[in-house]
C-alpha cells in the first residue's frame, strides 16, 4: 500500500500527479480542443476599426459588467436568435500579444444586458455615443458608468470640420452653448458595438432553446388561451432606449412620440413603413433603423396600438392584417 500516513513522499507524489491529471482533463484538454472550429460560411470578418474596438472593450474592463453569451434556455432568446457557438468567436480570438492570451468576452454578470446582438438592437451611432459619454441620458436608470475620457467638450468655436459632434443635452454640458465631440476611441468602440450581431446558422444547421414550460409550441399559454402580445414590454424592450419610457423622446437626438403628428395621424401607414424601414432624419435627428426582420406583423401592431394610445395620444388601434398589407407593399416596392 502507498501508506500515506506515514510516507509523505509518496502522499506529495500522488497529490501531484492527480492534480496533474485533472488539469490536463479539465483544462488543457478542452483548450486544445476549442482550437479546432472554423468561421461560419457567411461570418464577416473585423475591419480594423472593430478590431481597435475590440481592444477597446478589453481596456475599458466592459467584460466584467456584460456578457457576451447566449445560452441554450429559451430566457436567452431576448439576447439573440440562437444559443451562442465556439465559432462566434473567431475572429475576436486573436491573441493580445506574446504574453498575453486572447480576451475573454464570455463575462459572468449580467449587470449590465448581454451585448451579444447588440448591433442589431441598437445599430444608431448616436445612441451609443451618448450611452458612452453618460448612460442616463439614455436610460434613467442606469447604473453604468460614465466615460468622458472618450470624449472633448469644446466651445463651439473650436470645433474642427471632421469632428464627430454627440447630440449631449444642454443640461449635460458644463456650459450653454459647449459641443461633444467624439474621440477616435469612442468612434472605434462603437464600431466594434455595432458589429456585434449573430451570424445566422447555414440553412441545415439549427441550434435551439431549451423551451420554456409557461408557453407550449403550438403557442397555448399554461392557463389556456392563446398567448398575446405585450405592446408595452416590447417597447420598453425595443423602443424606450431611445424615444424613453415617457415617449418624449430626446432633443436632438431622438424625437418625442407624445403629442407626434405622424403617430396619431388617422393614416398609420407612415408610422409603420417608418418602423418596417426605419427613418433618416439627416441634421435634425439620429438615424433609426428598420425592424423588419427583427419583428413580425402581431409585435409591430403591439407596438403601434401602445404608442398610440399613450401620452395622451389619440391614434386609433390597428390589426395584425393591417401590418401585413404595409409590409407585402414595402416589400414589393423593395424588389
């Protein structure tokens, strides 16, 4: 027998070795293992300006606050359109330098939401400087911090003609009439936040959610019923961020929806080809994408009927059909 309570040779040599052996089963195994996955066929690769994003992101420490991974249970599915896979992360695995490994942008906390998607939530350049330059411009509530080093606030006079100006708010600035103007940092980080969207499965490759047991696939809910659509959670969820909880929107950045002509005009077809669309208001607003791909027919009309009849607004309630007919003609005005 090894007797290891007397021979504390052998005890050293065999702690040693088991250590040894579940290192390399636990850790060196599966790193070589993750080594060997390729890019998706239609995965696009970094520009430089991502990737200078990217170290970005590393040197900021975002990881520590934001994950960047989808898991496999259908509570995920709010985060991207498919459970996360080693090969998302191909083209960010580079290593940092001879001494140090390639970042970690998995993270594990959630205090901030996972930012897996999050070009495709939130594509608007403007919307993430301003998140940058101070999170609560843009959600009240938030408890990220500010980071201003990224920025210049600079009297008016001195702004040069290639500036990148941020649609700050007067009550933001440290004096009336003072303008933000972005650095190439904040530039290249929001390049980076922008590329961060799932690269879509090739068409005989799924990868699914585990599903949640309150809602059944044919879509009955646990206490009968077909389940319905939540106008307002899906606007808190995709709208508030920009146009607020409030709907009055922000000045010079994002226009109000309380009290808008386009909203509560008797002709909703603007209103949602702007939604289906998107809209780029040049000088006077930021650019808003379109959601056609990200939302159908029943979670536009949801967020239409909630739009028009908050704030005091007065627009009529629209169906599900009615999107559709806007959307086969968008559509084949698109072909």
């Amino acid at each position: 027998m090894l007797d290891f309570h007397k021979n504390h040779k052998n005890l050293v040599v065999t702690a040693l070795t088991v250590f040894a052996g579940l290192s390399i089963i636990i850790a060196v195994l599966p790193a070589f293992q993750m080594q060997d996955f390729e890019p998706l066929p239609n995965q696009p690769g970094m520009t430089p300006n991502e990737s200078a994003g990217l170290n970005i992101y590393v040197a900021e420490n975002c990881a520590a606050c934001h994950t960047q991974q989808v898991r496999n249970i259908e509570m995920d599915n709010v985060w991207g359109e498919r459970p996360s896979i080693p090969s998302d992360y191909y083209y960010s695995k580079k290593r940092l330098g001879f001494l140090r490994q390639s970042p970690s942008l998995l993270g594990s906390e959630r205090t901030g939401p996972d930012l897996t998607s999050v070009g495709k939530r939130q594509p608007g350049k403007e919307w993430h400087l301003l998140h940058l330059y101070n999170p609560r411009i843009v959600v009240k509530e938030s408890v990220m911090p500010s980071y201003p080093w990224l920025f210049e606030e600079l009297d008016s006079t001195s702004v040069r003609e290639n500036d990148v100006l941020v649609p700050v708010p007067e009550k933001f600035l440290s004096k009336k009439g003072n303008k933000v103007v972005a650095s190439q940092e904040a530039i290249q980080l929001v390049s980076y936040l922008q590329a961060l969207k799932q690269t879509p499965m090739p068409d005989a490759s799924t990868v699914g959610f585990i599903p949640s047991s309150k809602i059944s696939e044919d879509g009955e809910s646990e206490t009968g019923g077909k389940a319905t659509v939540n106008g307002e959670n899906l606007y808190m969820q995709v709208c508030a961020a920009c146009h607020q909880q409030d709907g009055q929107g922000l000045k010079g950045a994002f226009p109000p929806l309380a009290g808008s002509d386009v909203v509560n005009d008797p002709d909703y077809d603007l209103m949602v080809k702007i939604i289906l669309q998107g809209y780029d208001a040049r000088s006077e607003y930021g650019q808003m994408p379109g959601f056609a791909e990200q939302l159908d027919d029943a979670e536009i009309a949801a967020i239409v009927n909630h739009e028009r009849t908050s704030w005091d607004n007065e627009g009529e309630v629209i169906t599900e059909d009615d999107v559709k007919r806007i959307r086969d003609f968008v559509m084949q005005l698109n072909q």
